[in-house]
C-alpha cells in the first residue's frame, strides 16, 4: 500500500504482466480484468515494462494527487481546512447559498 500525500491511499498490486503480442489477443479481456478497482496489468514489449493499464478512476486518483503535491501551498491549505472541519469551524449550506445568492 502507498500512502500519498494528505491521506489518500491507493491499493496497487501488478496483478498480471503480459506481451503486447498477448494484450492485443486479448485485448477485450485486458480491459475486463484491468478494469477492476486496484488492477495494474504491466505490458511489455521485447521482454521490457512499457506501459500500465489501470482503472480510469483510480489513474484520475493519482492524476489528482499528483497535482496535490506539485502545487506549493495546496496540501497545507487542505489540512488547515481538516483541522477547522475536525474543531467545527464550519459553514452551512443553506449559509453559503445565501452569501452567494443562490
């Protein structure tokens, strides 16, 4: 398990590598078993690692997470606003509605 940044945990397991020879035969099969929350499927072409086929949410995750962590500030402002969540400082729905007029 790899832990990331401010809490969010992805479950990555290689669960099966397989030629790009294999992948194409196999292709609506691939995408079935690949398509599974936590799936990894390794493709390799001449015996070498080249690309990962993963679940479109969990790559959006990590796409997600990534942006976390490069943008500088981002990650400190999210666990202040957990903090103030955490010790109750918060707004309403119905408060916000109306400070936007909605």
């Amino acid at each position: 398990m790899l832990a990331l940044g401010w809490g969010v945990r992805y479950n990555v397991h290689i669960m099966k590598s397989m030629s790009a020879t294999d992948a194409r035969k196999q292709l609506f099969k691939l995408i079935e078993q690949a398509g599974k929350p936590g799936a990894c499927i390794e493709i390799t072409h001449g015996g070498v690692s080249k690309v990962v086929v993963m679940p479109t949410e969990d790559f959006e995750g990590w796409v997600e997470t990534l942006e976390v962590m490069a943008s500088p500030g981002l990650l400190e402002d999210i666990q202040e606003g957990l903090k103030e969540v955490r010790s109750g400082k918060t707004t309403s729905l119905e408060t916000v509605k109306k400070q936007l007029k909605l």
